[in-house]
C-alpha cells in the first residue's frame, strides 16, 4: 500500500523559545501546518530552560502519536501541499526520509552536500517515516545536529528530495545568532558522521575547507581580522580552493584600512588632551 492511499495524519514538531523567536512567527508557523492539504497534528515543544532544538526536537518525537513526522521551525512557514508532495515521493520511493532538493543524490552523496555546504539549512523540510527510521537528534552537538539526524535518517532508510516546500525567515534574535562555532565542533561533528558513514571519509578536505572558511567569516565579521585570516590558511592547507584565497584577501584588506584608521584616532584622540 502507497503512502496516499493510507491517508496518514502528519505530527508536527515545532520546537520555540520565546527568547530567540518572537510568539507572532510561531503563530504563522502553527497557522501554516494547519493549512496543510493533509491532516496534521501540532506539536509545539516550549523550551523555557533553553536546552536546545535537539532537546526539543526528540521531545517532539517522542509525543508523536503517528507514523509520519516532520518538524518546523518556528521562525519558518510552510507552502500548503508541502506535506502531501512529500508522502507522495515518499510513496513512490519508499524512501524513510524526505527533505528541499531537485538531485537524485544517494544517502552518501547527499551526506556530501551537506559536509560541503553544497546543501543546507534543510531542518524545516524535514519529513520522516518512523517505522523505517529510529534516529534522534544528538543533543550533545551545539551545532549541525540537524544535519546529523538527516544523515543517520538517510542512512537507515533512504532519501528522497521534493522541490522547496517552505520559506525559510531570519530575524535580528535568532537562535544561531548566539551559537558559537569551533574547531573542536568542527572535529566532533566530522568524527560522527563518519562513525555513520565510513564513505564519508573522502570529504574530509572540502569539508574542513568548507568549515574554516565559514569559521573565518565569522571572525572577519566580528573584527577579528587575525583570527580570520588563521582560519583561512587553515582552510588552504585542509583542501587548496580559491574561496578561502578570495576571503583571506578581502580580510587582509579590511585589517589594512581598520588598523591605521584606529591609530589615527588615536592620535586626534591623544591630541585634544594636549
């Protein structure tokens, strides 16, 4: 029997913090699940102590009462046959989990796209059978637990893409905002998914490429020009690419404008206390 003809009823899983998510978005978050073209059932996880998606997102699974669960952001809105195009492909494919894509990438290959930044910020898509994927997300990761979950999902019981089905919104309070990326996350995350994936072993340079030059962004955004440009030759060293070239130049660029800007001001500074 296809997934359409058993007309399933879909759970939600909608994780909020109240400190990071302004209460009017999740209210279009909720509005957008319930206008879906198939039945749903809502589930939203108040995390008041901030422990975390990962935290409120297994919470969310484990009250879910059906078959097919997907999980929404608070922040994110849905288009409203985006449940029912998914448990369609899904049918046709018997795959376990179905997420944004127009590839026909395999569970390794799509394991690749996310460790290189060729695909991402997929969570709001996310549409998992539980009878052929037992997966939880990692709650001890600060970063990327989402891609892990989608990794072990894949892994487990295949993949399947569907084109965008959802709007994905940003705002100045984020929850990103304040989480904090480092090389030792980097290693981590790198270490689980290849404890998942062993084939995952061969991305290993544009992966550490990919996660240094965004860790070098960072600092360059920060003002931290000499840190950024660390991460940056790092990135070099990890796999030679002219991303992380373009970048280191534009930051030595930014330090060499910052640097003497700030002595000068100095200098007046110096010169009205005379």
């Amino acid at each position: 029997m296809s997934v359409a003809d058993t007309d399933p009823v879909v759970t939600v899983v909608i994780p909020f913090c109240e400190t990071y998510t302004p209460e009017a978005m999740l209210t279009e978050a909720i509005a957008s699940a319930d206008e879906q073209t198939v039945e749903t059932a809502v589930v939203v996880v108040e995390d008041e102590d901030e422990r975390g998606p990962a935290w409120a997102r297994n919470v969310g699974l484990e009250r879910a009462e059906t078959r097919y669960v997907a999980f929404l952001d608070a922040d994110d809105i849905w288009h409203s046959d985006k449940l029912q195009t998914q448990l369609a492909e899904m049918g046709r494919t018997g795959a376990a989990l179905c997420v944004d894509g127009d590839h026909g990438w395999s569970p390794v290959e799509f394991t690749g796209a996310l460790l290189t930044g060729e695909t991402h910020s997929l969570t709001s898509s996310i549409l998992l059978d539980t009878e052929q994927a037992t997966v939880r997300f990692d709650e001890s990761l600060e970063r990327r637990e989402d891609h892990l979950f989608m990794i072990e999902a894949a892994t487990e019981g295949g993949i399947c893409f569907t084109p965008a089905t959802f709007e994905g919104r940003t705002h100045e309070d984020g929850f990103s905002k304040y989480v904090e990326t480092s090389p030792e996350q980097i290693d981590t995350f790198f270490e689980r998914v290849v404890g998942v994936v062993p084939e995952a072993a061969k991305f290993e340079g544009p992966y550490y490429r990919t996660a240094y030059t965004y860790l070098g962004r960072r600092h360059h955004f920060d003002g931290a020009y000499g840190a950024a440009a660390g991460y940056y030759l790092r990135a070099l060293r990890a796999d030679p690419s002219v991303i992380p070239v373009g970048a280191l130049g534009l930051t030595v660029l930014a330090a060499l404008y910052a640097y003497p800007a700030r002595l000068f001001r100095r200098v007046l500074a110096g010169g009205t206390h005379e």
